[in-house]
C-alpha cells in the first residue's frame, strides 16, 4: 500500500530515522522541519499522511493539528511526542490526531500504525465505503460525504469523533465497549487508556444532544460502555 507521507520533525536523525523506515515499505515521503512549513506542504500536497512531532519551531504540532482541522483537512495525523502524560495525549486526540506515539518508540511498531492508519483512512473509516447514511432519529451520519447532521442543522466533528459515532450509528442500539472503540479508533497503545474514548464521547454528546432539554442519545452502560439510541424511539414504541 503505497502512499505520500509527510514527516515534519526537526530533529534531522529522528526524520531521516523515519523517512528510512517509510520509504523501504515503498512510500513517497516528504519531510519538513517546522510547523508553518508542514501547514503550508499539507495545504500544497495534500498527502495521505502527516507524521507529526509534537515539538517544533515556528508552530508546535498541536498548533499544526488544530489549524488543519480548522480548514477541514482530513489527512490522517500520527503524532509523535515525548510527553507522556494523560492530559498531552487526549489534547491531541481532541484536536483531531488520529493516533499518537511516545518517544522512544519502536521504528518497527511505527511502521505497523502507519499501516494500520493507511488502512483504515482508505477504506473511509470504520463504515465500509460506499455505505448509505445512518439514521439515529434526527441525527444523520453520511460517511461518503464524512457530515453529521441534526435536526437539519451540520454538526462538526474531528476524524476521531467521526469515525465512532459512524461505527456506533451504523449499529444503534448495540453496545460497544471501551476496548473496542478503542481499538477501532487509535489502534492497541499502552500509552492511551480508555479515557480517550470518554473524551470523544463527552466532546460528541455536547455537538449532537440539543439543548437545554435535549433527550440523550449517547447512552452511558456502566461498567460495559456506551451505546447510540433514537431518543424517540421508546416514545413511538409505547404509544404503538
């Protein structure tokens, strides 16, 4: 599967270390050296996708994430950090990064997530493509056109906040653990807990659940997960 990556990191050993590894599994790769320039070459090249260290001159990957998400950009973001704390990895998540890897890491487990994030971005997500839109009651989810709606109204959402609420739209009523969700999300990593899982759906449940007397939709199954309903539903079903 080969791809056009972009690999912005100034530290020049880490970068040719990664470009290396990316360009023997037969990627076309790309590498700059500070925030601006990988804003500007994404806007350019539109790559599949964007290896991101977090610390950079002129514009920290944060900063980067945070403006490509703003402009609606969807290329696939793999941030690399030496930050380890809980608090470091959901902000990322909760801009818009799609997985997240802890200095040092393994060139070899690298590999593997790029593979799995390629993998996944083009088949669009977890929906299978060329999937019709989900209807949850008044919220509508199309993942060929990547838009969440409700009440007719557009709802936006990170590629992270996205791709669970399609999965659980796809299935309503199902319950889906933690585990799973994050596993299809951000893949196995032993440096992110089910917390992120809680952010997105704290995030998602402020977009989606009208106020101030908004029925609930994402449901909260102690000690098993979460699960998407028609708030109307039950209503319909007493009333038939």
């Amino acid at each position: 599967m080969c791809a056009n990556v972009m690999v912005a990191e100034d530290d020049e050993k880490q970068a040719e270390l990664v470009r290396r590894y990316l360009e023997r599994e037969g990627h076309a790769v790309t590498v700059v050296r500070d925030g601006r320039q990988a804003i500007e070459e994404v806007r350019h090249r539109e790559p599949d996708l964007l290896v991101l260290d977090v610390m950079m001159p002129r514009a920290d990957g944060l900063d980067v994430v945070r403006v490509l998400r703003a402009e609606a950009r969807e290329v696939p973001v793999l941030m690399l950090t030496a930050r380890s704390t809980e608090d470091d990895l959901l902000l990322g998540l909760d801009l818009g990064a799609d997985d997240y890897m802890t200095k040092p890491y393994s060139p070899r487990e690298l590999m593997a997530r790029v593979r799995t994030l390629l993998r996944r971005t083009r088949r669009g997500g977890l929906p299978s493509p060329g999937s019709t839109e989900f209807r949850v009651g008044s919220l509508v989810v199309d993942p060929d056109r990547h838009e969440v709606s409700v009440d007719g109204a557009p709802v936006e959402c990170t590629p992270g906040e996205f791709r669970l609420l399609a999965a659980m739209a796809a299935e309503p009523g199902r319950v889906f653990s933690r585990q799973l969700l994050l596993a299809e999300l951000h893949g196995f990593d032993r440096y992110i807990g089910d917390r992120t899982v809680d952010v997105h759906v704290m995030n998602l449940r402020k977009k989606i659940e009208p106020e101030p007397r908004r029925p609930v939709r994402l449901l909260t199954v102690f000690g098993v997960g979460y699960k998407l309903t028609d708030p109307a539903k039950g209503a319909r079903d007493a009333s038939a």
